[in-house]
C-alpha cells in the first residue's frame, strides 16, 4: 500500500536591535559636539544636532514555510519478488525582511521626544559643515530590505529485489531554486542514478565458506548537476535604497556581468563495492572504489577587460576524483562480555586530477592564489604552486624564470608560470586514517580517537617583511631566519636603502618554494576512561548507574614537519589546546 | 473485494501522481519569484536605467596616468626626486620618461579598464532600452546618454592607446570596439579609422538629446544635456583640428548655459594643512599649507557636485596625490594677479607629500581634494575652445573678447585682465597660454597630440626630460642623467596597452608597436 504522508510546517522569527547611547555618553556629547560648525572668526559655535540621546533601531522578520509530501509504497508479490519505492516533494518559501530605522538624534527615552536637525540633514543644496570645516550630511531616510529564497525538490527511488538477493534499484531527483534566469528550465537540476547489488552470500555455492557470514556487492552509476547562483546569464544590476546623498537621485550598478554560455556543472560517477561481515559479527566492514568524472565545471578565466570584467566564471574544466575507501571494524569479547574490545579504523585515498581544461596562459599569480583560476590541466585541482628562490642579485632578491632568466620582486612576472614555478604537491589530503578503539574491562570503560591527514603540503609562515609605511613597524617572529639566514637560500631584508617598489614583493615572499612543508599530520582527537561504580554496594544512594570519568581531548598532535607548525591553524591563529574533562555521569 | 482494493490503490496512485505533478507545473512560476528587491535585479524599467547612468561614481573619474605625467606640465626632475624618492612610484617615472618597455607591465593601470567598465554600462543602457518598460521620452533620453558614455570612452582611450587620428595614420591598430555586454565578439583591434567612425556615430546619436543642462534650477551635469552633448562635440571637433564646427559647438553650449566661478568672489582658502619641517634638527619650525576650500572634502561630493562650471561631470583622477608642476608652467602664470596661481597652486605642497625631513619645497596644483580636477567640458574650457577657434579662423578681436570674458573671473581686477595681442600669431599664442594656465594636465596631453596634427606649424610641441636611467624595479640614481624625448612624430604618442590584455586575450588584443 502506499503510503501518502504531509507536511505542513510555518516559522516566523522576529530580531529587534536598540541602541540607545545616553545623553551623557562620550560616543553622544563626542558626536553633538564634533558636528556643529564653528566660525572661528567670530567664535561661534552652531550645533547641527539637538542635544539628547541617540538611538539606532533596526528589525528583521523571517517568514518561512515548508510544504513536504511523501509517499511510499513498499509490496512483496508472492515469495519472490520485493518492490519498495519512495516518491516525494518539498517546497520551502523563506522571506526575510529588514527595516533600518533612521538614527535619531536628540532623543529622550521618557517623553518620547525625537529632535530634529537645527540646520538641515546637509548635502549638495544646503550643505552644513562639522567644526572642522569639513561638509557633513546626516542619513534621514529608512533603510528596507527584502529577500526571498524559494526552493523546490522533487524525488522518487524504486528498487526491485529477486529472491532476496538480486536487487536493482533506481533514483531521480530534481532540486530547484529561484535563481535568475531566462530559461526556466535550467533552474531544475538533473540528478538520476542506477544501481545493482547482489547478496553473494545468500547463494547456495557460498554455503561452504562458514566462517562468512554477509558479503554484498554492490555498483551504482549516478548523475548529478550543480549550478553556480552567484553568476547569471545576463547583466544584473544592485540599486540602492536611499536617493544619493548629494543629487538625491536614484543610483544603481551593475552587480554581475552576465554569462550568456553557463550551463550545469556536470559529475558522473560509478560505485563499486561490497559490505561484509565475519566470524559471527567479530568482524565486519566495508570497501568502496568510486570514480567520479565532472564536465563543464566551473572555472574563473581571465579575461581582457574590454569585456568590462577582468574575470569570468566560465564551464570549461573537467575533472576527475578515482578513489577507495575502507573500512574495518571488530566487536571482539576477550572474556565474555566483561572485556570486550570494539574498534575501528576507516582509510581512503583520492587522487584528483584537471583532466581537461584550456587555458592559453597562466599568469603566476593566478598559480600561486589558487582556486579555480589555479586549475591546469593534468595537475591536482589543488596543486600548491610555488617560486623557486634564486638567491640576490644586483641588490635584488630573485626568482628562476623560466630558462637561465631571473624575475625581481619588483614587478609581475612575465610568460608562463607553469614553466618556471614548482609544483609542491596537493594542498588537499589525499590519504586520511581514522582509528577509534574501545575497551571494556569489567567496571572500566577505555576508548581513543586517532584521526590523521597524509600526502599533502602546506606552506608555512613567512617573515612578513613589513612596510614601513604605517605607523608602526610591526615584523613577525621569523625576522631572526632572516637575519640570521643566508640571502642565497632565505629572502633578505631589503638590499637598498631606497626600494621604491619594496610594497610589491608580497606578491612573492609568501610564495617561495622552501616555505613548503609536509602537512601530514596525526591527531590525539579524545581519550576516555571511565569507571562504573560498583553499584551494589552504593545502592542506598537510589541511582541505577554512576560512572566517573576522565576525558582529554586535542591532546597531541604529531607533525611531519621541520618548522613544527600546525598546518590547518597557521601560525597567528589559535591551535586546539589539551582539554580535561573530569566527570560524573549518574544514571536514574 | 480484489478488484475494489485495486481501485482504491489505483486512484491513491493518481492522486499522489497529481498532486506532485501539478506542484511541478505550478512550479515555475513560483520559482520566478526574485531572490531580492534591491540586489542581482533584471532591468525592466527605465527607471533602473536611470537609476545606472545616475550612479555619477561609475563614470565621472579617469584615472588618466598619461595626463598625469607625461606632459611638460608634469616638473618630474632629479632635484625633486632626490628630494624623496620613495614619493615616486616607477610608473610615475616611467610615464614621465614615456617609457615603453616596462609600462605594459606594470599592473597599476586602471584607466583602460575603468573606460571600458563604462562601456559596458553604456552597452547595457542600449541593449536593454527596447526590452523596458517607461515612456519614449525617457527611453529617447536615455540612449543619448548612454552614447555620449560611449563615445566619451573611446574617444579618451583613442587619446591616450593610439596614435593621433590623421590620414597617415588611418590604417594604425584602433581600439577593441565593444558594442554589446556580451564576452563574444570580435577582440581584435580594427583600423583607427573604424573607432572613429564609432566615435562620430555615437555622438551624433547623443546628440538628439533633447534634455536641458538646468533642470528646476539645478544643473544636472552628472547625466547627457543638450549643453554636455555639445560641449564634448567641441572637446572632439577641437581633437580633430575642425575649428569651425569645434567653434560652432562651443557656441551652442554656451548659449544654453554659461555659469562661471568668479574666482574674485566665489572662491576662498579653505582648511589649513599644517606640517612640521626638519623636526629633531635646528630648523625645525611648523609650515602652514593655504588650500582652496575645494581641497576640504575627499568623499563629500558636495563641492564638486556644485562647481557651477561643468557641461558634463568628468574628473581627471591622480592616484599617488600630487600634479607636480613644472617650473615652465608656473612661469607661465602673473603670480600676483592671476587667482587660480593664489588658490590652486598650493606653496610648499611637497610637505604634504612626506618632503620634510630635510624639507624640500615645491607647489602643487591642487584642485578638488588632492586628486581630482575638472577634465569633462566645462564653461571655462568652451570659451577658450571658442576663442582659439576664432583665433586660428583670424577673428583676432572677437577671440580676444572671448579669452578675457574668462579672465576677469580668474583675476584680481585691474590692467592685466585683457589681453591684447598684435595679432593672429600673437592672440593664438596668448589663447594657447591661457589654455594651458586654466586647463594644466587635464587637456595638456590631447593638445600637444593635436598641435602637432595640425597645419599649424608654430604650435607644435616637442617634449623631452633630462632623467636618470631606469630599469624595471629601480631609478639608477647612481648613473649618468640622460635626456629623454618625446619627438613630433613618435609611435610613443600611443601609450602601452596593458600586458593583462595581450594575455588574456591570447595574444588577438596587439600590443602598440614603437
């Protein structure tokens, strides 16, 4: 029978913000004070504000509703055939409103009273000036905004089991929003997949292999889409809410720049696995190999700025992830169920590659910042790009270009990056480990979470050669490796006592090829050992369980790196520090 | 019973089937639904398109380093550099030495992009007019305004990336004409010949305007008037050495609208900069700095909004803060007469730009805050397009009356005002001073391009500056100064196209050859 089920859910949140700044308050008395005119030649003063307090208001309301309709319909015909099947919708509808009161001035919070402005809110036609002499101009008007995010998803799974072992199974799916477009079509994203498995163990044949108890194979071939909002295929423009301040027109700017050729990201990808489990549950787990090819991704391409934009996300990269994933798991009872060990370790590796992508020439910037400008074809998408440091030359810290050529600091590079620059490896882990173990020992429970990134770079802090500029100097902690180093391997202080282009060299210092470390790491995530008290002897006490326990977390972690930093919190940032926890859990 | 439960599920399975198709079908026009009223809007109005060219901040600066710096309005020598050399930056001296090797390269060139940005506004104004709803009258208004934007921008850059626009120099690379929002299109650079057709064409259109300067006694020279339209038509006929339609439309313009600041009365020192000199050493003492009020405000529009003189609001924008003057165009000023030398040229600005320890004097010329003065068509810049034409077409007494009409709301009153000359070469040099007097930097470039096209032989300028040597990263204070030129014919006169172009265009955007 199938099963029809809805759902009707209806949410309305309110934010009110006040700010109410006290006559007395310096940011008040600073404010009246500063912004009335003074005519020094007559000494006199004219306030532009009344005196009072000053409150700023504003208020967002979020209305939201979600429609959702399911159906399931799950049927055995005779004793062979099994069909399930899932078919189901939802709308959501999100409107958020914002209303920004204007600031009020000279108000009194027991009258009610507002006050008004003296000489006018100032502006081109009547302006006013502050007691420096400088125009000033005092925003009267209220602020609205108004958003709307609609979503819709429409979906249906089926899958057909024979004698209990043969299944094949089936899924679609569309989700859409209410993204700009021409074509409303393209606002419904493609997902569909396909998929068999085969329940091996369950065969007569296998019925020998005792010591088996589940084996599963399973494939899928899958299909999905994804759209990037944030571009549109026309001109969009952002108009302002308040008449410009000095012509009291209405302005607004162009705030995308169209793309007539975007299109759907594209990903297909194949599946292939099996779940097991053995010796009676003591060991189980899974084994997925997958690979996944993505056409018509997105990529940010430079282009000429005749074309009013010097970049442009445009659907012309493929891409491709092939990977394995593991995993193992125990349920052991050493004795009984009075020592028991759980445990289990998860393992997968991905290798990605670019595999098609045109780009007539890299800029190194674009290689060395990274994202989608970095992609290249036949590389990792998250390759780390980096300098090779060439030592000084002629008063001038260097880089190798390409060939026996040299670039300073000093200017951009020229030609092609990809031929002078380093690649250093993937920014992104390609190996990841995670390892949980349990123990129970009688009344004491014991467990530990190891998690662990390997394969892949990162670059460390760098003396941050700073300029001199502001009004403070302020190096960071490597100054000694510059001082201290040999200009031919390490970046020197500069060479000159004039170095007019000393504020360009940031485009290089943070990018030099001996900044790059192995990023392999292990964490220490959690250690737990408990103690169950032995409840009999405390049973006066009315409690069913109590347990004291002693929890680290972030305990350690072991780096595979020279300069000893923590490549997921840089330097500057604040590292997971050890944490206890020592507690009682009691249990009624 | 069988047959009934079937039924039952059958119409179940049609209902469902029903109800989750129709919510597809009503789908979409839910789905239209606009994320936002204020933001990523799809133009349906021509409210919104006025809404656009109103955004004044999108269109009124240039950020023109060829003005700037590579004229000999612009006193670059090594005294002042010595002075304090991190001032400058290497664009600055390689605009100055019309450099042509490193330029291309620089990646602070903003002014190609910034012209083009435009370009792009004014193209979407004109795709999207016949798709709007609004009135004819708005949408006639809006097209030629959006066609002076255009053609504006082209005919800046022409100026500024291709040689002067003569018959010799037809067939010379033009510009990339964009004339459409999309990214496909021809990238090429066509023929000058063909940018300038553009150029005439757009301004023909923009000229329909029928949109009076002065609206409810407020001039909105923010947005295309029939005074703008035709004060950049005489800006365009002067470029192109046509005085008596130059002439024409300067008369036009100023018959519409011809409001001007008198410097006698309109305009006053505003806040002091005070700066202190030689600090730590005997010499110390505190500088005061006399700006013009116009000098108060960086953000506040208000002053220039409100600067009587302008047809069409354009500004020519200095990034590093400082039109150092050269002692020739200083010279050229009557230092106890003439205002603008009172006001504009500020006495010991170079304090202001970090000169002071030791302390290094010399004026700058300081207009609105530190970076901008006037480059769009202004009242000023129409009589003296009027007076030089009528000069150049032997009208010496009418061009005289016309260049003093300005004078005398540029100096203290007395015997200096009125220029007399002893004729037409005499007047039209005098006018030409003038000129450069009320319009340094901002003109300087476009003039000595056009003088040298002309067939006046006597207005022809011929530039050059005695520097250090240079290379990509540093001035090589240490070597031998040489002279740098700037000769009557050189390709030089077309400025480096920015290297990012030739990149990412994969090589079909050409560079100028020299």
């Amino acid at each position: 029978m199938p099963l029809p089920c809805s759902n009707i859910q209806k949410q309305l949140f309110n934010t009110n913000n006040r700010n109410l700044y006290n006559e007395n308050t310096y940011y008040v008395r600073n404010k009246v004070n500063t912004s009335s005119t003074w005519d020094k030649t007559t000494n006199t003063v004219t306030p532009n504000l009344n005196k009072g307090s000053i409150l700023d208001q504003n208020r967002t309301e979020v209305h939201a509703w979600n429609f959702r309709n399911q159906a399931s319909f799950n049927r055995l015909l005779g004793k062979d055939h099994e069909i399930n099947a899932v078919a189901g919708m939802e709308v959501d509808n999100l409107v958020t409103e914002k209303f920004t009161n204007p600031t009020s001035y000279g108000y009194n919070d027991k009258t009610l009273t507002v006050g008004t402005f003296p000489n006018g809110p100032g502006g081109a036609y009547a302006p006013i000036k502050d007691w420096q002499g400088y125009n000033e101009t005092f925003s009267y008007t209220n602020v609205f905004t108004y958003t709307t995010q609609r979503y819709f998803s429409l979906y249906g799974n089926a899958a057909y089991t024979y004698l209990n072992k043969y299944t094949l199974s089936g899924s679609l799916r569309t989700d859409a929003s209410n993204l700009i477009t021409d074509d409303p079509s393209y606002r419904y994203s493609p997902f569909w997949s396909l998929g068999g498995s085969w329940q091996l163990r369950k065969e007569k044949f296998m019925d020998r292999v005792a010591w088996l108890d589940q084996l599963t194979v399973r494939f899928t071939y899958g299909y999905n889409g994804n759209v990037d909002p944030t571009t549109a295929f026309r001109p969009l423009i952002s108009t302002a809410a308040n008449p410009n301040t000095y012509t009291h027109d209405y302005t607004a700017s162009i705030s995308s720049y169209g793309n007539p050729t975007l299109r759907w990201e594209k990903t297909g990808s194949i599946n292939f696995g099996f779940d097991y489990s053995l010796l009676g549950g003591k060991f189980f787990g899974k084994v997925d190999l997958y690979s996944k090819q993505g056409k018509d991704l997105i990529a940010q391409i430079s282009i000429p700025a005749i074309n009013g934009t010097t970049s442009q996300k445009l659907n012309n990269a493929e891409m491709s992830n092939k990977g394995i994933e593991l995993e193992l798991g125990t349920h052991i009872p050493i004795r009984g169920n009075d020592i028991t060990w759980q445990g289990s370790v998860n393992f997968s590796y991905n290798k990605n590659k670019i595999t098609n992508l045109f780009v007539a020439k890299y800029e190194a910037y674009s290689l060395t910042d990274g994202g989608t400008a970095a992609y290249v074809e036949g590389y990792d998408a998250n390759s780390s790009w980096m300098f090779q440091y060439a030592g000084v030359h002629d008063g001038q810290p260097m880089i190798k270009g390409p060939g026996d050529n040299m670039f300073d600091f000093t200017a951009w590079t020229t030609g092609d990056g990809r031929e002078f620059m380093l690649n250093m490896g993937t920014k992104v882990a390609p190996y990841t480990l995670g390892f949980i173990n349990s123990f129970k020992i009688y009344d004491f429970d014991f467990s530990f979470i190891l998690t662990g990134k390997f394969g892949h770079v990162f670059n460390r802090m760098s003396f941050n050669y700073p300029v001199l500029w502001g009004s403070r100097l302020l190096p960071n902690s490597k100054l000694a490796e510059v001082i201290n180093g040999d200009p031919a391997s390490i970046v020197p202080l500069p060479q000159n006592e004039n170095e007019p282009r000393y504020y360009f060299w940031d485009r290089f210092y943070p990018y030099l090829s001996y900044l790059s470390e192995n990023a392999s790491h292990i964490r220490m995530q959690e250690v737990y050992l408990g103690y169950h008290l032995p409840m009999k002897k405390i049973k006066a006490l009315g409690t069913s369980n109590v347990q004291v326990f002693l929890q680290g977390n972030d305990l350690f972690t072991v780096l595979f790196n020279d300069a000893g930093e923590d490549p997921e919190y840089p330097m500057g940032t604040i590292n997971p520090a050890p944490k206890f926890t020592l507690g009682v859990k009691v249990g009624f | 019973m069988r047959t009934t439960r079937y039924r039952i599920k059958s119409s179940i399975y049609a209902a469902s089937a029903l109800l989750l198709s129709s919510g597809f079908l009503s789908c979409n026009k839910f789905l239209d639904e606009a994320p936002s009223k204020t933001t990523s809007l799809v133009v349906k109005t021509t409210d919104q398109l006025n809404a656009l060219l109103n955004n004044y901040n999108s269109f009124y600066q240039e950020g023109n380093n060829t003005a700037v710096y590579s004229t000999d309005d612009n006193g670059l020598n090594t005294m002042i550099y010595d002075a304090k050399p991190g001032t400058f930056t290497m664009a600055a001296v390689e605009f100055s030495l019309w450099d042509t090797d490193y330029l291309a390269g620089d990646g602070q060139e903003s002014f190609w992009s910034g012209e083009y940005k435009k370009i792009f506004n004014a193209n979407m104004v004109l795709e999207y007019l016949d798709q709007v709803s609004g009135s004819a009258e708005d949408k006639a208004a809006l097209r030629a305004d959006a066609y002076l934007i255009r053609a504006y921008s082209y005919w800046t850059l022409a100026n500024t990336y291709c040689l002067p626009y003569t018959e010799a120099n037809k067939d010379e690379p033009g510009l990339p004409l964009k004339t459409a929002t999309s990214f496909e299109g021809d990238q090429q650079r066509p023929p000058l010949e063909k940018v300038y057709q553009l150029i005439e064409a757009d301004l023909a259109e923009a000229l329909k305007t029928t949109v009076p300067l002065v609206q409810g006694g407020t001039a909105r020279h923010w947005r295309a008037s029939t005074a703008g339209v035709r004060g950049f038509a005489a800006k365009y006929y002067l470029s192109r050495n046509n005085y008596s339609e130059a002439l024409a439309y300067a008369d036009e313009a100023l018959g519409e609208y011809d409001e001007m600041v008198d410097y006698n009365t309109d305009m006053h020192y505003g806040i002091d900069g005070k700066v202190t000199i030689n600090a730590g050493t005997s010499n110390q003492q505190t500088v005061t700095l006399k700006y013009p009020y116009t000098h108060d405000n960086q953000v506040d529009m208000t002053d220039m909004i409100q600067w009587k003189e302008f047809l069409y609001f354009r500004m020519l924008y200095h990034e590093s803060w400082w039109y150092l003057p050269s002692q020739a165009l200083l010279d050229l000023y009557d230092h106890d007469h003439d205002l603008r030398y009172q006001y504009h040229y500020v006495q010991n600005y170079s304090y202001d730009r970090g000169m002071i320890n030791p302390a290094f004097s010399w004026p700058g010329y300081v207009f609105f805050y530190k970076d901008r003065l006037p480059s769009g068509p202004t009242v000023a810049e129409m009589l003296l397009i009027k007076a030089e034409c009528q000069a150049r077409q032997n009208n010496v007494d009418a061009a005289l009356t016309t260049v003093n009409k300005l004078r005398a709301k540029r100096m203290l009153p007395g015997a200096w005002v009125n220029l007399i000359a002893s004729g037409q070469a005499d007047a039209l040099k005098k006018i030409l001073e003038e000129r450069r007097r009320e319009l340094p930097f901002s003109q300087r470039w476009n003039d000595i391009r056009r003088f040298n096209n002309n067939d006046d032989p006597n207005d022809d300028v011929e530039l050059s500056r005695t520097f250090y040597p240079y290379s990509n990263s540093n001035v090589l204070t240490t070597e031998m100064v040489k002279t740098y030129t700037l000769p009557k014919n050189s390709r030089r006169f077309a400025a480096p196209i920015p290297q990012t172009e030739i990149t990412s265009s994969n090589g079909v955007i050409k560079q100028n050859t020299y």
